[in-house]
C-alpha cells in the first residue's frame, strides 16, 4: 500500500531489516533499546502477532507491533509496541500502521484493539478513536 510520499507500509517477515530498524528506534525517546532486537525477533516467529514497517526508499520510518492476547476474556488485538521516526509525517505513518494492524485483526475475527502508551492518551483518543477504559498501574516486586 502507497502512502501520499512514497512511504510503503509492509509486513516485516525479514529478520535482515532488523538493524535498519534497530537505528531508526534510537532517534526515538523511550523505546526499549535493550531489548528490542530479542522482541522484534521473537515476534517476527510468533503466529499470533505482526509487525508492519514503513519505509520510503532510503530509511525505516516506523514499525508496529501488535499480538493477539485476552483482555477480560476476549481476544484482543494488543499493540505492543509503535515506533515512529518524529517529524512532519509521525502522524501520516501512525495512522497508516494503524490501519495496516485494523486490518490484520478485521482478518483474524479480532474485534478490539488494546494500546498502552506513557504519553498522553487524548491525542490518540480523538486521532485514532481509542476510549479511555481503565489504567495500568505497576510497581516493584521488593520494596514499598
């Protein structure tokens, strides 16, 4: 699928794009780098989750991932992770890897999508059409 400037939005299914990706990830504030490469990789051989990359014909733009899981007993698309190199196309890019996992679900029976994020969720509720249902909270095994 072609995005307005020359963005392709494809399945990752080649483990070789992974150190493309692995630089483009760097560029952005907190991702997990520690543990990408061992994520990314797991997910690319597990039946149940996709990852869809966009790149133009020099660099990775950004990649999503997402898994099939239960949430209070149903099946549920869960996005795990979505990167997007920032500037004046973070949103284009968003919107179409959004799309792409939509579609992945739509194909797989899935009819709900579950994202967490550490920034503030009003721009992807009146972006994306994401509801506020809840909160995931998290603490430390040991200590207080």
């Amino acid at each position: 699928m072609e995005g307005g400037n020359n963005n392709l939005i494809r399945k990752l299914e080649n483990p070789l794009l992974l150190p493309k990706i692995l630089e483009m990830a760097k560029t952005v504030p907190d991702v997990p780098m520690e543990h990408l490469e061992k994520i990314l990789l797991g997910a690319i051989n597990d039946k149940d989750s996709v990852i869809y990359i966009a790149d133009d014909k020099e660099q990775i733009r950004g990649f999503i991932y997402a898994s099939k899981e239960y949430w209070n007993g149903e099946e549920v698309a869960f996005i795990q992770l979505c990167v997007i190199k920032p500037d004046n196309m973070e949103r284009f890019i968003g919107f179409e890897l959004l799309t792409k996992i939509r579609l992945w679900a739509m194909e797989n029976n899935i009819k709900d999508l579950i994202f967490s994020t550490k920034r503030n969720p009003k721009g992807f509720m009146r972006r994306y059409r994401f509801t506020l249902e809840g909160y995931i909270l998290k603490r430390k095994v040991k200590g207080d």
